[in-house]
C-alpha cells in the first residue's frame, strides 16, 4: 500500500514554506520521494529548509536564479474511482508563468503514479525538485530519462521523465540526494 500527500492550499496555513504543489510518496510504509520538515526556525538553514528548492515541485527562472513558488494555488480538485485518483491545482509565479499539476494514481496490481506539469508562459527555463529517501545515489541511466531510487526496505522507485529533461542532476541536501531536473 501506499500514500501520497499533496500541498495545495487556497488561503496561507501559516507554516511558511514555498511548497505549494509539493508531494510527498509512500509506499509499503517506507518514505519515497519526502519533504525535509526543517532543523529550526531560529537557525541559519531555515531558508535552505522553506526553500522550493527543497520539496517536490517546479521553479521558474527569473533571469538570475530560480525562485520559490507562491504560497498559494487556485483550482484544486480531487476525484477518485475504484481504479483511479486524480488530485490537481495550479498555481502562478512572480516571473508570470504558470504551473498546472496533475498527479494520478492508479490502484491495480502494479499500482503507480504520474505526475504531469503543464508550465504555461514561462519566460525562461524552470527546474524540477525530487527530494528522495534512498540507500544510494539514485541512478541516472545513461542516454535516458530515467532514474532508478533504491529506497529503504527494499522500497524502489523507477522515475520516467516523458518529455522535457534535458538535464537530469542528482544534488544533496543536508547529506540526502534529491534529483534536479531542467
């Protein structure tokens, strides 16, 4: 079994992080793709910790770096059947673009995940963040867009990037790997 928890909220929660569309995965009990929570709210890393750079979402380029997301999204939804769920919302950025997320999941014998990003009127480029629990540096597969995460409890984690990875960087943060995607 698994779960996955998705921010995306309407109205401020107070927490203050820049995590809006983030997830994070679960499966068999055992944390996948995870969000770092934060050391202290009084010490210098809070920043790193807020950051968008540190959950599971996109950040647009500015012309100098690539910024936090807005607090805030607008058109969340959420259906479910017996085979399917599906949750999505969008939400702006300060730069003018726009990030649609649909994440879907299917509960047959193999269940999985897609998540599909729509970035509209972009001025540059952006970047997508994958904060993942694993035993190992996750495995870029050469001349491909995939990604093999060997995760706790013999938890694993195959990501495909379908379209629009034309660069695939396993970073750290804080000693754990999270894969960057522009």
């Amino acid at each position: 079994a698994s779960y996955l928890s998705f921010m995306a909220n309407s109205q401020e929660i107070g927490h203050n992080h820049y995590d809006e569309l983030s997830f994070i995965l679960y499966a068999n009990s055992t944390p996948i793709v995870v969000d770092p929570g934060i050391e202290s709210y009084f010490s210098s890393s809070k920043n790193t910790y807020t950051s968008s750079a540190s959950h599971a979402t996109v950040q647009f380029f500015n012309g100098s770096n690539y910024i936090n997301t807005n607090t805030l999204s607008s058109d969340q939804t959420f259906a479910t059947t017996q085979m399917l769920d599906s949750v999505s919302a969008t939400v702006g950025s300060t730069t003018g673009g726009q990030q649609d997320r649909e994440i879907l999941y299917y509960k047959g014998d193999n269940e999985f995940y897609i998540v599909w990003d729509q970035i509209s009127n972009a001025p540059s480029s952006t970047r997508f963040n994958l904060p993942v629990l694993a035993v190992k540096t996750p495995t870029v597969l050469a001349d491909s867009k995939k990604v093999i995460v060997e995760g706790f409890n013999n938890t694993n984690m195959e990501v495909t990037f379908l379209q629009g990875a034309d660069n695939i960087e396993v970073d750290t943060m804080r000693g754990a790997p999270k894969l960057t995607v522009r």
